[in-house]
C-alpha cells in the first residue's frame, strides 16, 4: 500500500482546555503542539485560532500570522493547512427567521479567506458542506463557496475539499468541473459529526466510490471514532487526520496529553497494518504542491 499521510487538527472550536488541559489556545500553545505534532510523524497540520480572552474560535488575522510565522519559523519540515470555517454559523432569529440570531456568525466570503490570501498557506480548508448541527445550521452556499474557491486558487493555495455527506461530494465535483479546483482534488472525509455521514467502513466506501479517479482522500472519525477510522482509512487506501480539534481521548477513560501522543498512536496503527508514514516531501509531490 502506498505510504500513508497523517494530518494534525491541533485546536478546533469545540475541545477546550476545561475539557482537556491539552488543548492549545495561545499563538505559542498552537504553534508548539502543531511543531510536535509534525515530529511525531504529521505531514499535515491543519489550524484554528483561539481568542486569548474567550478562548472560543477566532478569525482574527494576527492570531493566524502569528501561528503560521512560528510554525514555518520552526527547524521542522511540515505542511501548514489554514482554517476557513469560520463565519458559516447561522441560527435565525425567533422574532424574524430571515435573520441572523445572536448565536450566528456569519461574514462575507472574502473575510473568509483573508488569511489565506495573506498568509498564503500550503493549503486550506474549504467546507462543502451545509448541514444541521445540534443548535445551528452550517451554511456555506454555492455562490460563497464559488468566491472562496476563486481566491484560494488565485491564491495558488490547496484546497482541502471538507465533506460531511454524499451530496457534498457531488458538490465539490461540479466545482472541478467548473475549474474552481484544481487537480488532483484533495478530499477530507468528515465523519460521526452530528448530522452528517456515519463513522461507518460502508459510509466511506460508498463516498470513495464517488470521487473523481484521480482524488486523493484522506478521512477523520470524531471522538471514539478517530482510531477505528484510521484503521478503515488505511485498509481502503486512503489518508488520515488525527488532533484534538476531533477528539480529546488517547483511549476510553484517558485524556490525550498531546497532538503528538495521538499522531504517534495513528502511525503505530499505520505500521501495524503493514504501512509507512508519508513524509512532508512526499506529500507535497502527491497533492503537487
């Protein structure tokens, strides 16, 4: 089987350090668990921003500059994958449901992707995908997601393609088709998020059969899932991403003390099943960087 990429969620928005002390929040606290991460075997670290005061999810430019300068200043060779997420939260209003709630964030496309257009990362995410989540709806339409993908590929940044269901797949292939993405595609299989696709070895069968043929996949089970799926992931051909942005346990009943103790647990999986750890070079040739 070929080598195996492992990506690295370092912080997300949901796992706080109250849940889990590991939890990076600072610039330097996410810098220094991404640089861990990738000597612990991540070809890929993909990163959030933390409000210092709130500790909750940020966009703010700073924070992402500051993160992505210590990351590429480190004496490490790794990939730096950015964050657009952000700003799709919507939840209407109960006096006007045309109107955003207190509980909503949401921004303009181009406020998105000013990070990217900035900072430049090797690559970025870009969610296709609007979906249900417990208290809100993840809402990134087709004409925002046209205008980011634009950016990003003027931006000559990779686009990391989020899928949380079926019909998103078929989204982003209409986006290739129209030469918004450029190939190969690089494809994220999101999985058990509520909602969305089942952490299930039939759900990611099912979504690798609609790829284009030239796609290269990698996927992510939350919480409990996270092992399972790198196990499935491997065995299928694909990549994988660990971190505490999905998950915040090393096994039942213990906290991860790091993103490195869990890069390190997917590479054991990885060699166990007979495979290699895909090195930073190696991914860059793959996803033609």
């Amino acid at each position: 089987m070929p080598s195996t990429i492992i990506s690295c969620a370092v912080t997300g928005s949901a796992p706080t350090p109250d849940k889990n002390p590991a939890v990076p929040v600072t610039p330097l606290e996410i810098a220094n668990s991404a640089i861990d991460a990738a000597r612990a075997g991540a070809a890929i670290v993909h990163c959030h921003v933390r409000s210092l005061e709130t500790k909750k999810p940020s966009m703010e430019l700073e924070l992402y500059r500051e993160v992505a300068n210590l990351i590429r200043d480190a004496d490490v060779d790794v990939i730096l994958n950015l964050t657009t997420g952000p700003g799709a939260r919507f939840s209407p209003s109960s006096a006007d449901p045309g109107k955003a709630s207190a509980n909503s964030q949401m921004c303009s496309p181009e406020k998105r992707v000013e990070h990217i257009l900035e900072l430049k990362p090797d690559i970025c995410s870009l969610d296709v995908a609007t979906m249900n989540r417990k208290s809100h709806v993840f809402l990134n339409s087709p004409e925002h997601l046209n205008v980011m993908a634009n950016y990003i590929r003027k931006a000559n940044v990779k686009p990391e393609i989020e899928v949380f269901d079926t019909g998103h797949i078929l989204n982003a292939k209409k986006m290739i088709d129209d030469g918004l993405i450029a190939e190969p595609p690089f494809f994220q299989f999101c999985l058990g998020v509520d909602y969305g696709a089942p952490a299930t070895v039939e759900t990611m069968l099912l979504m690798k059969s609609m790829l284009p043929k030239d796609a290269i996949w990698s996927a992510f089970g939350i919480s409990k899932f996270q092992f399972p799926v790198v196990a499935a992931a491997v065995l299928l051909g694909g990549n994988v991403r660990v971190g505490l942005e999905d998950n915040i346990y090393l096994e039942r009943g213990i906290l991860a003390p790091s993103n490195a103790a869990l890069v390190e647990k997917a590479g054991q999986i990885i060699h166990h099943l007979g495979g290699s750890v895909a090195t930073a070079a190696e991914t860059r040739e793959r996803l033609s960087l």
